[in-house]
C-alpha cells in the first residue's frame, strides 16, 4: 500500500513521546495522513524495536517507524514534540526540548492547572517544573486562539474537560445561568481509560453495564472549574459526574445550569457563539447529538434545550475522546502554532454507522 | 427437560395478555418457574398459534403454552391477569375481567397517573376509564405495600420511575433537599424501547454510541412527578432527561439535589428507610452500583454521594428494567395481593458477567 | 465547517440511486472527500426533501444535498450513477442510463450472476434486463481489473463474496487444494443485513448474542461459487455457512481447503498473488487479522495458516463490508473507469480503537 | 435481602479453592441457590479477607463468605472440593484431600488428558501426579453418566470440548462421517479468556472486532481429540480455530464433516442421541440455535444441517462457556457424584433478552 503523496511544500517534523497507547495510535492515524507532516520519531522505553504497525495493524502499509528508546537529541531535531505519556513525564522532560527550540504539545496533565498545589493535590506528586506551568497556554483553541498560535509549549485540554467546557462557556460568558450550581453528568466510552491492563475495563466487565465512577471527586474537576470560572469572571461551584458506557469512543455531556430570570434565547446564543468555528456544530433546536456522528472526527456536537420551558437549561455536547477530545485537538492546536490552515489533515468525516 | 417440580400447594392460575414484548418473556421466565404459579393462558392476536417458545427459545422445554387470540372467558378463568400490551389496551379490557373477579397487574401505563387529563395530554388518546384510575393502586411495594395487599387492580409503574423513585423518596420524604430543583439523568439500555422493529434501535445504530433523547418532555415526566410529589408532600420540579445507552438491560438513574441546611447522615437515612426491604440494597458509603449487578434480578442497588461535601447530594440507583423495572416488580405485587412470601420466585442472583 | 478544498482538476459528476441505507451513507461520507469527485444528485422515493445531513448527522457541514425524487434526466446528467437499492430495482434502470451513456455501477445483486436462471431461482423475481447481465463486468479489481477500466457497467461484488474470493482465490488459481470441497465459515456485522427496520437486528436480540443463519442456502453461494469456479477452472463444491456477531461494522471469513499433495509455499503463494495491489494486504506468516484492523478502510487483510503442519490450510481474511465489501471497492471501480490513480479518495486509514 | 430458604434435608458441605475468576463468580451463583449445598469455605490466595460479595456485587445479600487463605484442614472438612484454580494448582494439591475423603472436581485442565507426555507438550509444565490423572473421572455426563457417578476425581471439561464434543459425538458414534476430516470453527465470548487484566480482551480492544487466535494451535485441540477418538474407535483428524467474539458469554461451535454415503436420517440421529438428557436440547430441523437462548442455562442447543442437500454436514452447536462449558457442568457432575437429582440447582432459565 503506498505513502500518502507528498506535497510540494515544507514539512513539519513531528516528534512523539509515548506512542503506544490509544491516544498514541490516534496521533498516528491522523498525522500520517496529515499532508504537512513528516513523522519523524515515535518513542517508547518498553516497546523499543518494535514496528508501530506491528502493534497497531491498521497503521500497516501507512506507518513504517518502529518505536525507539527515549532519545532527547533525535527528539530535539523535529520542529514539535507530542508528549503522549502518562501524567508527570512532560514536566520533567519538556524544558530541555523547549530550551532547544522545539514546540511541545503535552496531551497529559501536566500543564493544564495554573494552580500548582492543587494540581499536586489532584494528581499526588509534586510538580517538576512550576515555571513551565505558568508559561504554558491551554489550548482549547475556541476560546484561547490567539495565545495558542504564539504558544511555544501547550497544555492540551482533557476529554471531559473539552466537552464540559464547549457546553457551559456560552452560558457562562454570557452570565444568563447561577454559576454557583452547575450539574455536569458525563458518559464516557472505555478507550478514556487508556490502554491498560486493568480488570474493571475488560469487555467482559464493561459491556452490557453501565456505572457512575468517581463520585467524590475526578482529576477533571480542577481542570474544568478553573476554565469556567475564568470565562464567568468568579468561582463557579460544579458537581461533577463521570460514567461508564459500553462503547469504544465518544464522550456525552449532559450539562445543567438554573437559568438566572434574564431573557436569553439560547439557540442564538449558541450559534453567534461558534459562528465560524470549525470543528464546534450547533445543532438546531430540538436536537440530541449522537457520540457517533463524530466518531474519528475532530468536531464538538452541541444541542441546547430548555425543557418544558422552565427555568433549567439542558446542553448536550457530545465529542470523540480520542479526537477532539485529545489527538485532534492536539493537531489543530498544531496547526495553529505554524500557521497552517486550522482544518488540515484534521477534516476526516466521521464513521457512521 | 423437565418442569419444575409442582409444590404440594394451590397455585395462582395467571393470564398473560400481549406477551409478544420483552416484558412478555421476562414474565414467562419468572413465572415459568415461580412455584406458586400455573400458567394458564398467554395471548397475541398477531402470533396466535406460535408456540411461545418457538419465538423465544430460552423458553424451550420450559413452557409449552403457544400463544392465542384473545379470549376473555379463558381469561376469566384466571385468578390474575397480567397486561403486558401496548399502552391503551388494558384501559379498554381491565374492567370486564374484574368485574369478573379476576385481579389485574397492568405493567404498561393506562392506570399510573391519577389527574385523567394529564395523562391523556402525554399519552395522546382519551382515556377509557377514568373510574378504574381511581381505584387502581400504584404498585411500588416500598412506598405502598399495604394498599397493593388489598388491591384488585394495580398500575405497575414504568422502569425509570422506579429506579428514580427508589432514589429520591428518602431525601424527599426527610425534607432535607430543595423539591423544586430535582435533576434526573437517566440512562437505560435498549430493551427498553420494546421489541418493536425500528431503525434507531438497531444494534447498527445503537451500538458504540451514546444519545439523550426527549429531552423536551418524556411520559414518564408526570408519573414521576406525582409520586415524587405525593411522597414531599408539595409539588417537585423535577428535570428528567433520558438517555439510551448501548447495552440489553439495565437502568441507572443519576439523581441531583441541593440541600437544604438541615444536617442528615444521608448514608443512614438511606438504610434505615430501606431496611428489611428485600429488594432495595443500601450500598456501603462510596459505591457506585454497576446496572449489571441487578442483571435479571429483582434488585434495585442504591448509593448516595456528597460530593466534595459540598451541598449537593448525588443518588446512584440502578435496575434492571425489565425486572424490578417491569415485570419482577410485577411479580411482587402479584404476590403481594395473593399473600404469598414477597421474594417467592423472584430471588434468582444476578448474572455476572 | 468547510468543505474539502476543490482541486483544480475537472471532476466526475457523481449520481446516486437510493442512498438512505448503510451502503449509501458510506458511499457519500467517500465521494464527499474524494478530491475528483462533485456530487450531483442522490435519490430517495421515501425520503424526498430531507436533507442527507439531517438523516446522517455525520455528514453535516460536507454533504448539503437533500435527497430528491428519482428524476432520470438529473441522473443522466451524471457521468456516473451508482445505485444502492434493494436489488430488483437497477435491472429496471439502469439501461436507460447506459444508453445516454452514463455508467454505471450497481451496489445490488442485479447482474452480479450471469446464470440468469440461477438468479432468478436466488433471488426469486424474472430478471428485467438479461441481456446486461451479459455485458457487465464484475467489478473484483484484482482480479479483472482490465475489463472493469473499460466497463460501462460494473457489478460491484457482495460483501462475503469479497472477502472469500479474494481469500480463496490464490489457492485455487494454483490449483493446490481440493476444489471440491471448500468451507467458508464467515461471520459479519450487523450492518451488513442493511439500514432496515426488523426485530433480529435489534441491538436487544443481537448483542451479546452469536449465531449462524440461512446456512440451507445464502443469496451469496452462487455468485462465490461463481467466481472460484472461474478462477479453478472448474465447478467448486462449497459449503458457506454465515453467522451473524454482534459488532457493527466487519466480515471475517475462515476458510478451509483440503491441500492436495502438491509442495507449495502458501505464504510466498500469496505474497505474491497480492504483491503491488494497494488493497489487499498479505499479512506475516502466523498473523490474525482483526475486522477493527481494517474498520472504514478499503482493505483486505489476509493471513493463510497450515495447522499442525496438516493437509488443510486455513486462510483468515477480513474486511469492512461497507467498504472494501461495497462503497469503498464501488469507488475503486469507478476510479479505474474513470483512470484516476486507483487509491484516490478511498486512501483512509482504518479507526482503531 | 434473604437467604435461600433452607430445606430440611442434608446438606452437601461445599468448597472452593481459587474463587476469584468468572468460574468461581459463576460457581458461587450457582451454588448459593442450590437447595442441597452449604457454602463452607472459598480460597483466595490473594483477596483473602474480601468478602465476595465486595468483589462480585451480584452475591451482595446472597453470600456472606469472605476469601480466606488457602487452608487444607477447612478444605478437609468438605464433602466436595471444586478448584476454579488456574491449570497446575489442582494436580497438586487434589492428592491430599481425595486422601481424606474428600471428592474433588477440577474445573481446570489438569486431569482432562490422559496421555500425560501430550498434556505437559501443551501445557508447558510438567505433571505433578500423573497417577491422579489414570484415576480422574472426564466430566461429560452425556457420555461418561456411570463413571462419574462413582467417581471421586472428575475433570470438568473445557468450554469449547463441551460445545465441540456434544455436536460431533452423533456423527462419530454412528460412524457416518469420515472421522479424518473434521472441522470445528469455534467462535467464543471475551469471558472464555477469564478474569486477567490483559490488553487484548479490554473493551476498548475486542467490543466491535473480530479475529481468530491460535490458529496454529490451542490447547482445547487435544482434549477434543481424545474425547472423539475414544468414541470414534480411531484417531480422528481435527482441525479446530477458535475466534474471539465481542460478546460476554457464550460459545458457538460451527461444526463440518464430511458424510461417508450412509444413508442417515441425521434429524433423527441427533434425537435419539440426546432423548432424556436434561441439558442438550436438539433443535427442529432447519434452525439456527443463538448463544444468548442458554445465557446463564446449563443447557447446550444443538442443530443439524445438510446444506443443498451435498454430502457436507453443518452441525451448530451453542453453550454458555461459564455454565454448561464451565460451572452447570461441575455442578452436574456434583449432582450424579452424590446422588441427587441432576438438575436440581442448575435448572434456571436463560435470560433472554
């Protein structure tokens, strides 16, 4: 099977750290087919030698790298290095590359909370590299555009934080809901969990049920409050529900606020709010987005309801975990630090059914 | 194979009408080996002549009944009538078998909500006897076993009412949460769209995907209201949003309320007001019940959250809705009315995995 | 969102017959990236006036057709239609087209079996067109590749005759197994029983749940037994039994052959059967090809396996039935007709997980 | 919740070493609801002091054992013994209890396979009482009733031996097959692979995907070799290829063999083979048996086909690995091992849907 055709133009030299699992591979699909974007290196200290297409078959014919050993000096060599490792890698490893000039995309935790000790307090280790975590820009592109295209190092936003957060900001922004009581019910397929050996998400545990996790208290909640709080200009107070379903990808939010008595029609709300935006769908009124209508694409579906006219607005977001959700998100993010139109190599139609 | 053994005791000859649905075969499942229980007659006027294992062969060698036209006299024979038909048919033929002395359990929803008017704005269609509304007794054994003892008629609530119910009746009847603020996130599996032929419930649709739906208003909105609302003793405002998840079986319910000051072990409200009951299960502090731990069994699993100790109180309640979500409750209330122990013939364990 | 950039190239004007079922979709969220590609008309008796993108949420933002009563001079408008109907429906159309020199390609079974009486005894209707049963070429491109660049009218092979054939194909052209007693053991996703509304394809009967189905006789044995027969150059005696497993999209096709004394290296055997072809992927000696492995990709994977070093070898093959198994190799034949490269527009890479 | 009512008989006192697997989940279901058995003592090595029911929350309520440290003299004080233990554990430690009286049924494969040098080639250890095995009973009760009855070691068969076993014994017994050309094409659900973290059976890996494994070989080949040549009366050619389906539970076996020119009435081979036996139920010609009509049963369903009327058999035969390929069957081989009727405890009805 043949290479995509090369373009007549400059390419990007990728870099990626931790390539092997899901948001890994996910990496792999999209920037192989990306027309920008030669991959250059793909690191891994466990899988060292081995193909990627021999781990990820679907990559055969496409992909022809084999995993290496950690190698800052190759690394330092590509124009941006993905980090897709477990949390408390990219805060140790990403200030020499940055030092060297080389952009870097964490897809991990580790510069997503301006808040230092509460980050340590979320994720129970103390943080390597404060520094970086103040420099370091979000990159939720629909409300931090700017910052990320002169970003030298991005805090890609996690899964439930992307959907939770493209649902409640034009709410929040435009100051028509109680801050002080927002309720953020979210689904979330298995491949969020990562890909791990771990019993609770065998098929055989996982399919044919259905459970809450989580409950008092989830690594995204810091993340998410401090996003929203920063678009309503105080401190929101969020409850925070994650759940498992039985499917591979996609994330559903189910958000609620109590509306605050001002008049707002929230259809154009939505709309005006992500005119233009590429990858945010607002659906008409009425509507109740499907996980799979994105499934392998970059795109945020959003609905917004007000149920039998009262006084509690309900917005369904619904995005592909792996894509918009990270991988894509990342890409795009990407795109917008080197100046490339926002769409490329990040425009596939999603797989339905 | 054989029968299961015939107990040395009078048996409750029972009647099916419309047994064609998956509350049909859940019912022949449990009755087929209910100890006390003959069956006598079960009824499709499309299937009439199939035998009824011939559609479903779990039932094979375990019921020879084939399925007949309807026949009120061989109805009338029966001690106890079972509806198991679309909503509108048991309004139209309760009242002659009962005018016969035969007792009736109505799983679908001709006889659940008390206001007539109410119900026919949901339902669609007028009602047909209003006057058997009135008598008809609620059949959630927790919050109305004595009236269920003595009733002749009984309005078997819906699967989400009951797994809602269940959950919030404690907080509610405690009066510690604001009643007008109650947010219900549902979620179920596809069994409970019936097995009726359509497109958006086809494995190819509904699988590796999630969706809410009727978000603007679902019928059972009002069933859960009046009980709720009986229950606080004052109107509930209550937002309920279903969604449909891809799995067989199963219900859990995420129940959202604030707070109201008043300080309450919530954990020991919960299992004092569940104790002794054989079919609600209190789980330790910090569960989160899975739905497949109820997988055919007549157990609704509860747990309650504060999380973050902050004001808002989250309840996990799950079933399995063709069980305790239709006709395992059923079947409690047949029992019930017939004075037989309540767990007879619905004590079967959970199928996990 | 924005459309896929427009080439400066001209473009094939595109029609197609029926596409509101699974083949349809599939064939749009194709041609609606494919970069030589205009879609010019999709026609739905049933659905006229509704949006394709309010059908196929996926396709929101990229496809704005609405689908539009069949109309034969918009069609003949086309440089190519494609039908996906019910089979029946292109014998009766698709002369009309050819003669206003259309081409065309049927996803149906109409002229897939040139033993008209043979069809009609499969498919239970009078065939309405034999004479083009005779001119259209079965569009297997890697096996008549030549005929199908100079067809006006293409047969596109049916999703198991695909993944058999190719599978079985290379032994049989060598004539190093037993032809008279071939076993196909295939099983399939849902999807390929097609976007119809029926109770055994409900995910509440299919899911968790495994079975064989037609195995006295599939409409897919002729037009299989067709093709080897060509290739061994004598009548095959097969045996095909499908079975249906509870996933969405995939075949899999097990295949046994009796070996017949002759020496011969099965893994170079289809190496080099395959060697250049961009879509058939031979895999390592020892491999098992995965469906997901090829999940929304035009790809074959095949891997050939001798048990025990015993006389019977044992080929695995795998594709996505709606794409290498329909819309994807549709669109190669179309490629080749048209003389694009053959990989244009159906170069996706598979979505795993 | 209750515990089963006790009966006013003797009751079997029952122990369980290694119970923290699908088989011992499964067992514990099974035998908590078993009027004849006390639960005295389940082992884990590793969980002991979990109460099971914190572990599998379906038993909450049903069984109030905790795990305790593998303790011979507890286990001593049992009349049975079932070990779920991983293979090798039981081959080691079943010599000391049959000393003292105590029966033993290994639901593992360490006494399945008589040759014992062909044992330790596929198992990759060396035997650890090889004189055990001359004794072990095999636990096919459909062809080895009276031995078990007597036995005090049985070898509880694997899954896909049970399924592939009970479909082509008919045939072989009868001697209407050639017995060297055996195809056994198995399709299992993902809790055939047990209760290990393990990458490859993770939802996010299996849901929606299919492939075969151990195509070169599996260990479940020699035990279907030995028990089909003992009752074909000569060494039998088999090949056998297992596939991993995304289900939970369930085995179908699709089984082909070539008949010999006897003229058989193979409808009426089947039952009489299997007239009386309580758990194979042979299906009306023509059918099709679904894994999920003995989901939870003890039951195998079984069809026979000749497809087109050639001189192929196709012979489909269904079972729940957990239960009749696992747990239903010990429990079967307890029954007949202490007298009591065969069915008692194991006579549930599978659920569906």
């Amino acid at each position: 099977m043949t290479q995509h055709p090369a373009l007549n133009q400059t390419r990007i030299k990728v870099g990626i750290v931790g390539g092997t699992g899901y948001t890994g591979v996910e990496l792999l699909r999209l920037l192989a087919a990306h027309p920008q974007v030669e991959l250059g290196i793909i690191t891994s200290r466990g899988d060292a030698g081995t193909p990627v297409a021999a781990m990820f078959p679907n990559l055969r014919g496409r992909v022809d790298l084999a995993f290496t050993a950690p190698d800052t000096a190759a690394l330092a060599a590509c124009d941006v290095v993905f980090f897709a490792t477990p949390n408390g890698i990219a805060m140790k490893e990403a200030a020499e590359l940055l030092d060297k000039g080389v952009r870097v995309i964490d897809l991990a935790a580790d510069f997503r909370i301006k808040d230092v000790p509460e980050w340590e307090r979320w994720y129970g280790m103390p943080h390597a590299s404060p520094a970086l975590v103040a420099a370091a820009v979000y990159g939720l592109p629909e409300f931090n555009r700017e910052a990320i295209r002169g970003a030298r190092l991005v805090a890609n936003p996690g899964c439930y934080p992307t959907a939770v957060q493209l649902g409640f900001m034009p709410l929040l922004r435009a100051g028509v809901v109680d801050a002080a009581s927002l309720v953020a019910d979210c689904k979330s397929g298995v491949s969020g969990a990562g890909r791990k050996a771990e019993v609770h998400t065998l098929l055989a545990e996982a399919a044919d049920n259905f459970k809450a996790y989580a409950v008092p208290g989830h690594r995204h909640l810091p993340e998410i409050r401090q996003g929203l709080s920063a678009v309503a200009g105080k401190a929101v107070g969020l409850t925070f529900v994650p759940h498992l379903t039985p499917m591979i990808r996609g994330i559903h939010a189910t958000l609620y606020a109590r509306l605050t008595g001002t008049s707002v029609d929230l259809q154009v709300l939505y709309e005006r709010t992500y005119a233009g935006e590429p990858f945010v769908d607002v659906m008409p009124a009425g509507s109740h987005p499907e996980t799979r209508s994105v499934r392998g694409a970059n795109t945020c579906r959003i609905a917004v309801h007000r149920p039998q006219g009262g006084d509690t607005v309900v917005v369904l977001s619904a995005i592909d975990n792996l894509v918009k959700g990270a991988a894509g998100q990342a890409i795009h993010n990407m795109n917008l630090m080197f100046g490339l139109p926002e769409t490329t190599g990040i425009d596939g139609i999603a797989l339905l059914p």
